[in-house]
C-alpha cells in the first residue's frame, strides 16, 4: 500500500498500515517497527489553524507534534504512533514477554551497575531540587488513596519495628524536653521542618536533625553503600 504525499484519501484499514498487525497487537518483532517508522518518514504534516498535525498510524487520528514521542530516526523526528497508542502497544507487548522482560532487566542491572547508580544519582538529585514538587504529589497520592497509603505504612511498620520504636522514643523525648527540635536542616541550612535521622538504631536518641529532602537521600546513599 503506497501513502500519497499530500493524505488526500483516508485510511480506514489499520491493518493494511506497514509495521501494524491486523489483530491490533503490539509490533512482534523490531523490523516491523522499523517499516512503520519508513512509511511515517514519507508523510507530510497536515496545519489546522496553523498549527502543524500528523496522523497517528494506529488511531489514524491528525494530532500535533506534541502528541508523539520523538523518534531521531524517522525524517520528521517523531514515532508513527502518537502516545496513546504507543502507550497501548507498549503493555499489550510487555505482557506477552513479562517473564522474559524481568529476567532481561535483571541481567543487564547485574552487568552495568554503573549505569544503575548513575540514574539512581539522578533521581536523588532531582528529588532534591523538586522536593516541594515531590511532596505535594505524595500528598495528593495519599489523599486519593487513603487505604492504599494505609496498608503500605503497615506493612513498613511490621517489616521495621526497630525502626518505629526509635521514631517514637524521639518523639517522646522532644515531648519531654530532652531533645530540641531545630527549625533548620543540618546539611543544607535551609529553614524547614526536620525528621531525627538515626545512624545507629541502637541509640534511638542520638539522632541528626535533616529536612525530609535529605533525610531521603541519606538513606538512599545508605541503601548504595549497602549494596556495594
């Protein structure tokens, strides 16, 4: 089937598009990916309103730039398929590979530590600076779901008890005046509520008072080291 350069006919048989099975499943193998990205380099975009659209070749839909993933490769920059729809084929495949997938994941985390501890800096680095953003997000989270966020904090509780009978000796001693809560994070000075960070469980009181922020990246660059 050959596209003309300008779309005048629509397409209304997906399964007749290079690249798409006629089932509707995710792309089996690479190479048909790779004929649908050809097919999608011969396109021209279509402007509506003077905003410039492309047609999805799953959806057939006219969407604008934003509503694909980038794609280096193909002439135009973009995937064939806008994001829903890539989305869509994403899940259908890793549910028929999942136990193939997992076990791939696991092999080259075990092969590139590297490259594991480079993403997880990143992410530690990013909660960092977004950590307003990260908390009002946990809170909405929370908020929407109540009974999830309450069966995870028991679960954590059960699987820590060391853990939550150091946080409460904590705070029973600031209750009692024997520790001072401080209004000011001890590594990066800034003026915002502070957790008792624990190096050593065994001494509950002897604590280390850290904003929420690094109080997490702490115990990420803990659970690091740990794993060497």
């Amino acid at each position: 089937m050959v596209l003309s350069g300008t779309h005048q006919n629509r397409i209304t048989d997906p399964s007749t598009l290079p690249g798409r099975p006629s089932t509707g499943a995710a792309c089996s193998t690479r190479g048909e990916r790779r004929k649908g990205l050809r097919k999608m380099a011969k396109k021209e975009p279509r402007y509506i309103d003077g905003v410039e659209h492309w047609q999805c070749a799953g959806c057939l839909n006219w969407l604008p730039r934003e509503a694909f993933n980038k794609h280096a490769r193909s002439a135009n920059g973009l995937r064939p398929y806008c994001r829903a729809c890539q989305s869509a084929q994403d899940k259908a495949y890793y549910e028929n590979h999942r136990a193939s997938k997992i076990e791939y994941n696991r092999a080259y985390r075990a092969a590139h530590p590297e490259r594991r501890e480079r993403n997880n800096k990143y992410c530690r680095d990013w909660r960092a600076v977004n950590s307003e953003a990260v908390s009002a997000y946990q809170r909405a989270w929370r908020a929407a779901n109540p009974k999830m966020s309450k069966d995870l904090v028991r679960a954590w509780c059960d699987a820590n008890p060391e853990k939550v009978r150091a946080r409460y000796l904590v705070k029973d001693a600031v209750r009692r005046g024997d520790l001072v809560r401080p209004g000011m994070c001890s590594k990066c000075n800034k003026p915002k509520p502070v957790d008792g960070h624990h190096p050593d469980y065994e001494r509950p009181l002897d604590v280390i008072w850290l904003c929420r922020s690094c109080h997490k990246c702490r115990h990420a660059e803990i659970n690091a080291e740990a794993k060497g």
